[in-house]
C-alpha cells in the first residue's frame, strides 16, 4: 500500500500563503509530504530533504525524480539544521516541516526491530550507522533510570515493574530480540487496547533516536532561521512531543505568530483512509514581522 501522508491538506493550507524559495523537511521519509509540497509551490527553487535514514532517500528520490536538482538530500538528524544552511551558505528558509516518528517503512522492515510483532534484533536506529542501539539500553542502563524512561517516553504506567522484570531477566542472559523483550514485559503490563508491549517500545525507540531532544533543538534552530513572514509547521504523534511543540512556540512568542490555538488533527474521512493519523497533531507558527 502507497504511503498516505498525513494530515496532509492542513499542511498544504498552512504553507498555501507563502512564497517558498527555500524550504526545509526534515523527515522526509518516503516523500509523500515533499511531493505534494513540491506540487503546490511550484516557485521552490530549493528543497532541503532531510532524513536520518539512507533507507528514507532512496524511497523519496523515485517520487521526487521530477524536480530534479532542486531537491538537495541531507542524510542526518534534523535538528542539525543551522550546520545545514551554515555549509550551503543559506542564511534564512522560507518554510520548515516536520512530520517525525517511525515511518510505515520502518516498521514495516523487521530486522529493524521497531515493531513488537514478529522478532528481530532490539535494535531500533533510524540511522543505522549511530552506536546506541535499544540492545544496549535494556541490558545495560540501570533499573532506575530504565523505569524513567518507561514512564516519561512511554507513559507506561507499569514503568518500574517493567523495569524489575527486565533486570531480572537480564540477570540469567542478555536480551538480545523483540521477542525476547516482548515475553518479559507481557506479564507485567496491562492490556487494554494497545499490545501490552507498545508504550515500551515507543518509550525505548524515542530514547535510541533522542527524538524529544532533537524536536525542540529543531524547532529551536527553525524559530531562528525562518525568514520573517515564513513558516514552521510540526505534526506530533503523542502528547509529550506535543507539548514541546507547544511550549517551544509558546517560548519564542516573540518571534512567532501561533496559527494553531489548539492542534490539528485528522478529518472523518481522513481517520477511514488513514488509521496513522489517528493521533496526529499539527502545529504551526509563522515568524513575525519586525514592526518598523
Ligand atoms: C513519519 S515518517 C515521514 C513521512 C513523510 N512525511 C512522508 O510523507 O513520506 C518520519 C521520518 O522521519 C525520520 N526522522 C525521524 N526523526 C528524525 C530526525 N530527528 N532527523 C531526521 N530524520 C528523522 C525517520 O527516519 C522517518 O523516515
């Protein structure tokens, strides 16, 4: 199945008013936001596609052949943004997006080892070439610190009994795959709707790829270097992230119009075609214009 972007008319919307020159994704992942952005704003003349993931690349340079050179590919975390422009001489951008989390692609390559189902290597690095993997953290980070993980990423209300059944495991054998993690945590978490294992996952994945660090050193480096009348649009898929987003742009109110009072999320119709946007949200600032 074809990669539906999400939310994708509200970030169309959010962009519709401004002339884009320069514009900044990201995470570009399989290009489906890029495509469309491209589409829409035919003025682009350059489009900085970030990913993490080389994987990301090459599945976005199919979609995006028809642009040609005016796409220009950054492999690396996006919140390196400032070193991006500093290299290629740009001093302002018209136009940042981001749509971060594990991509469909992602989960849907097993060795990875971001999903519960199925086993594979704890592994869980977007960028394959970083050292830390979730391997590492559930063997070797200390219980305590294991248990604030779980229950600051993840929002596992199990956190420290999750946190005492893998020491415990650990004690006899290292844990080595998905699986293997998959057994211990079962008995110890609850079941409700989700798989008893997904907020350990999503906590363990977030923590590999320091995903909240790099979102509000992001939108930090976004606030700075979007030109005046440009604009910087976040879609989060759960409430921590969201309330960086939220506080980030609060912060820099000074700077930054708000568009979003509240977050946007997915239209009826768009929940039916598209179960991955069920908990996105969007948020969008614009950079304010100097008084004179
Ligand atoms: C949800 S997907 C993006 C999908 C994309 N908008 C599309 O329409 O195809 C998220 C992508 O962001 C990348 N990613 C997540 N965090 C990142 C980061 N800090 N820096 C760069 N890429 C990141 C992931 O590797 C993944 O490819």
């Amino acid at each position: 199945m074809a990669h539906v972007p999400v939310l994708l008319s509200a970030v169309l919307k959010t962009f519709e008013d401004v002339q884009l020159k320069v514009f900044f994704e990201g995470t570009v992942g399989a290009g489906g936001h890029a495509k469309a952005i491209l589409e829409a704003h035919p003025e682009i003349e350059r489009y900085l596609a970030c990913d993490r993931d080389p994987a990301a690349h090459e599945l976005a340079a199919a979609h995006l052949a028809p642009w040609g050179k005016k796409v220009e590919w950054i492999r690396g975390p996006y919140a390196d943004l400032k070193e991006y422009l500093d290299e290629r001489k740009i001093g302002n951008i018209d136009g940042f997006f981001i749509d971060i989390g594990v991509s469909s692609m992602q989960l849907d390559v097993r060795q990875r080892g971001f999903s519960f189902q199925g086993d594979a290597p704890l592994d869980m690095r977007m960028d394959p070439e970083s050292s830390l993997t979730a391997e590492t953290i559930v063997n070797e980070m200390p219980e305590k610190e294991l248990a604030r993980i779980f229950f600051e990423y993840g929002e596992e209300r199990r956190s420290r009994q999750v946190a005492r059944a893998i020491v415990e495991a650990r004690r006899k054998r290292r844990i080595r795959t998905t699986a293997e993690l998959v057994a211990i945590v079962k008995p110890v978490t609850i079941w409700g709707k989700l798989h008893p294992a997904t907020l350990v996952f999503q906590a363990l994945r977030i923590a590999v790829n320091d995903e909240l660090g790099q979102l509000k050193r992001g939108l930090d480096a976004a606030i700075e270097r979007t030109r005046e009348g440009g604009k910087i649009a976040a879609i989060s898929f759960h409430s921590l992230e969201d309330r960086i987003v939220k506080n980030t742009f609060r912060d820099g109110k000074d700077q930054l119009e708000i568009l979003t009072k509240k977050p946007i999320g997915p239209t009826e119709e768009e929940l039916k075609e598209n179960p991955r946007s069920r908990s996105a949200k969007l948020r969008a600032a614009e950079k304010r214009r100097k008084e004179l």
